[in-house]
C-alpha cells in the first residue's frame, strides 16, 4: 500500500463531530475566562467584577487531524452571569439570556467556585432543573487551594447536588486539565459536518469584541457600581492597511458619573484609553487610533430602545 493510499484509509476512519454547549454560571465565577482559554483569543470582557459579560457570546473551537480520530467544532457560549436580584430591564434581560441559553444546545457546562457554594449556585443549578441535557460541573480555581485534599470532601458534597455527566476540576485562567474537559464533551457530542467555517472563532462582529475590549478596561478602572452604569457603543470603524481608527462613545446615565469617567485633568479616561488601545492592537494586529467620549442619557439600562442599539436585547424582545 503507498503512502498516498494510506492517508486516505486514515482519513476516511475519522469522525466528524459538531456540538453547542452553553457555559453558565453565577457572577465572576470564570465564564469569560474559560470560553476566552479555549478560544485562544479575548472574546468577553474580563474583569475581577460580577456581571461583566452582558450578551451570549459564541466562541468556536475546531480542531482537525489532532485529536486521536475525531474532527470537532465546538461551539461555547459565554451567558451573563445568573443572579437573583433583578433591579431593571438590563438585568433582567442578562438572566433571560443565560436561560435561554440553555434550551436548544447539546451540553451544558455549569461553573462554580473551588470550596465555595452560594444561594446564587443554588439559583442557576435550580435553572436546570427540567433540563434533559448532559451538564458537566466545572469546578475553577482549584490552583488557588493550597491543600488539594481539601477538595474531596467538596466535591463528593457536589455529586449529590445533581446526577451530573462529570465533575472537573480546573483552572481557567492557566489552562489547567481543560483537555479532560474537552475530552468529556467529545463523548456526548453528535456526529455532524461543522457549522462554522474552520478558522471562524465567534459569531460576533469585530466591532463588538473592540467595545468589548473598551468595556473590559472601564470595569478594571472604575470602582464601585459605576462600570455596571456603563456602556460602550462603537459608532465609527475605519480599517486600513496599517491603522485601524476607532471612535467610541461611553455611555453613563448620571451627569456627576461623566466627570468621574474623564477624571481631573482627563487622566482617568485617558488611562482607560491606553490600556484599550493596547489590547486593540494586540487583537486587531495594527495600529489603532481610539477616541473616545463620555454621554449622558438617563436610565439607560431600563430603556428598551437603547439596549437594542446596544446589542443587548433584540427587535423581538421589545
């Protein structure tokens, strides 16, 4: 048999597998994180601040000729983070979004806290309930416990929580024993020809990662509950060979919130500006000219029009 013949009898064997799977979780558990891991790319926003994700994000992992015989694309998508208390329409279209996102796909990934088991975990498991799905528990953090055998007992606590398909414990933020969890998720993912194109990594538009990166750095430097009165719109996008020019309005719903984004002497919104710009360039892979400004329009985050403008809630919701 020659070589050529082979490969051919070694590619005909190999399994093509498509899936979704929806990552959900409470606030600042490591959604973003772990879809951005995956991805190999910043896709969300993240921030050591609950509610930083503020739309469902698909990130597209594909993977051929590597892994033992199966081809896959996988598809995650990073849902807000579900929480109890829902103050105005822009939170409670956040938890909308995550349940929905939980309906119509083929695994479900739900991610909790190493040693840690809130009432808002309690909230989300109770999400899924009904669901038929397989949902694997994702335990993150681990690498921030000293002593591992403190994790037994915990996760055994956990097992009797639900009939999960699997309990792994992981790392986010350093990658570690993700493989496992791609592993698993192979295991319950139809056989299908792949949706996406394979070098797509999301379905969003390069305009919202740059507000997404925009918003990541407003979160990172604006204390308190202020980010969360916060939102980034791109209205200019130009892009040419060696630069890319970037107009950005921040959006705030108080007059007295606009000083403090600029800052005295402008210094807050330009540190902002900076720090983006960098991340700009590192993603877009030019140079970025960002400008950016700061308006005002009053309670924003319960104006149906306006989170439509921003991509936050769609024409048919309203």
């Amino acid at each position: 048999m020659t070589q050529a013949e082979k490969r051919h009898n070694n590619a005909k064997k190999r399994i093509q597998k498509c899936g979704t799977i929806s990552i959900i979780g409470r606030p600042n558990v490591g959604k973003s994180t772990l879809l951005n891991h995956l991805v190999g790319y910043k896709l969300s926003a993240i921030a050591n601040k609950p509610q930083t994700t503020r739309t469902n994000i698909r990130g597209i992992v594909t993977e051929t000729g590597g892994h033992q015989d199966v081809d896959y694309q996988m598809i995650f998508t990073d849902t807000p983070g579900i929480h109890q208390n829902s103050k105005n329409l822009l939170n409670r279209t956040l938890n909308s979004e995550a349940v929905a996102a939980v309906e119509d796909v083929d695994a479900i990934v739900m991610m909790v806290e190493a040693l840690k088991w809130t009432d808002e975990d309690d909230f989300v498991l109770k999400r899924l309930k009904h669901t038929k799905k397989p949902v694997f528990l994702l335990v993150n953090k681990v690498d921030r416990i000293q002593d591992k055998n403190r994790l037994f007992p915990y996760l055994q606590e956990l097992s009797q929580k639900r009939n999960f398909e699997e309990i792994i414990p992981v790392s986010a933020e350093k990658g570690t024993n993700l493989d496992s969890l791609i592993d698993s998720l192979l295991k319950v993912l139809p056989e299908s020809e792949f949706i996406y194109p394979e070098d797509h990594i999301t379905d969003k538009s390069i305009r919202f990662i740059c507000g997404e990166l925009v918003r990541e750095q407003l979160v990172r430097n604006l204390h308190e509950e202020l980010p969360y009165t916060t939102a980034v719109e791109i209205e200019k996008f130009e892009e040419t060979d060696k630069l890319v020019t970037i107009d950005v309005v921040i959006w705030t719903d108080r007059k007295n919130q606009k000083g403090i984004i600029i800052g005295k002497k402008g210094e807050t919104l330009k540190r902002i500006g900076q720090a983006a710009r960098q991340s700009l360039e590192e993603f877009l892979m030019k140079k970025v000219m960002l400008k950016q400004w700061v308006k005002v329009e009053e309670n924003w985050q319960n104006n149906p029009r306006h989170l439509n403008e921003l991509g936050i809630i769609s024409n048919r919701e309203l």
